[in-house]
C-alpha cells in the first residue's frame, strides 16, 4: 500500500520547517544590522571626539597667533626699538647723559657719564664671591 501525501500535508509541513528558518534567518539579520549599526555609531563618537580635541588646539593656537601678532606689532614700534637699543645694547640718542644709580641710598655713588669709567668697570669692583654678597645684603656689618 502506498501512500500518497496530499498537497495541502506538503504544504503544512513544508510551513513547519520554515519557520524556525525564517525566525533564526530574522535574528541573524537583526544581529548583523544591530552589529555594524554600533560599530558606526562608535566610529562616529569617535570622530567627534576628535574633532572636539583639534577645534579646541585651534582655537588655543588662534589665541596664541594673535598674541604673537599683537606682540610683533608692538615691537615694531619706534618706541619699542628705542628701549630695546638702550636696554639691551646700552644705546642713547646724540646729546643724551646716562646716569648710573648704584646703591641707591648713598648719592654719593651716583655717577654721571661723562666722567665715569665703563659700566664693566663700575660693576667688577666687588671681588667677593656671589654666596658672600647675598650674605652681606641680608645681613649687613653694623657701622661703628
């Protein structure tokens, strides 16, 4: 005796083995576009952050840029010049007197230029070593 299936028999039980195919074809797809829709979203943070960290080096570099630009301005000036030839180089304008203050409470020791010797020899009269003149300014000799 043979059987013979019907139709409709084939159909049910065809529709029963699909459907465990179908709900773990779901969830794999589900998983996949879940899975790289993280990923994106981490990569995208990720350039965030990035562009957070260098939109804040550019502004700090913009702030040091125009620092520098300010300060080249200044620079530039006559005035400028002027106080850095005669700091620096010890320059001074045609007719101009220098006046040397050293020890500012005895105007005895003021000199003027016109009749003192060079600053180097001004400055080296003191042979003492550094640790002796720091400890005579702090603790001076009472005068007898």
């Amino acid at each position: 005796m043979r059987r013979t299936h019907s139709p409709l028999l084939r159909t049910t039980q065809h529709r029963k083995l699909l459907w465990p195919l179908a709900v773990a074809g779901s969830g794999a797809l589900f998983l996949l576009v879940g899975v790289s829709t993280v990923r994106e979203g981490f990569s995208q943070w990720k350039v965030d952050q990035e562009i957070g960290r260098m939109q804040a080096e550019v502004e700090k570099l913009e702030g040091k840029k125009l620092a520098l630009s300010e300060l080249v301005q200044r620079l530039d000036s006559p005035e400028a010049l002027d106080k850095e030839a005669r700091t620096r180089l010890d320059l001074r304008q045609p007719g101009e007197r220098v006046i040397i203050l050293r020890g500012m409470g005895d105007p005895g020791s003021w000199q003027d230029d016109m009749d003192a010797q060079p600053v180097s020899a001004v400055t080296s009269a003191d042979d003492r070593d550094n640790m002796h003149r720091w400890f005579d300014y702090f603790f001076p000799k009472p005068k007898t």
